[in-house]
C-alpha cells in the first residue's frame, strides 16, 4: 500500500511539474522538448533548427536553447555552448 502511495505522488509532483513548465513555454517548444526528453535528439535537433529558420512567431531565444540543450545530451559541447551563447544574448538584448 506505501508503494502505491509512493507512486501516486511521485506522478502528481511530475505532472504538477509539467504544467508549471508548459505555461512558461508554447506548445512548439514544449513539443521540441519532448522529443528531447524521449531521447530523440537527432529529431529534436531537427525539428528546432526548422523552427529557428521559420520561427513563426517563436522566441528565438528558447529555440536556440534548446538547441544548446539538446547538443548537450549529444556531448556536442563546443557547439552546445555557441548556441548557449546564442541565447544569452538573445535574451539579454530582448525588450520586453
């Protein structure tokens, strides 16, 4: 009985988790994310450099985070840290 217990809450904290991350970020990057977390970073990679290059409104900035991120779970770390870069100034030169 502990162990169901145990279980029940591990899943509301992550799908608590999830929703506080979901409404900072949109569906597209969440999406991207996914894809990541699943361990499908040849297409996630792919599917954010397509957004980057048609951004469709998104905040680029995010895009090429999670690019960076991405590339990190490649252990692609010099170029991760370039989009890392990216990002930053993207974000610091942002006006909201």
């Amino acid at each position: 009985m502990k162990l169901s217990n145990a279980g029940e809450m591990i899943t509301k904290d992550y799908i608590e988790l999830t929703l506080r991350e979901t409404e900072e970020k949109s569906v597209a990057i969440v999406f991207g994310r996914l894809m990541c977390s699943l361990g499908q970073y040849d297409k996630s990679q792919h599917y954010f450099e397509q957004l980057r290059k048609d951004p469709n409104g998104e905040n680029l900035a995010w895009i090429e985070f999670n690019i960076g991120r991405v590339l990190c779970y490649k252990g692609e770390w010099k170029e991760a840290r370039d989009h890392f870069d990216c990002a930053y100034d993207r974000m610091m030169t942002n006006k909201p």
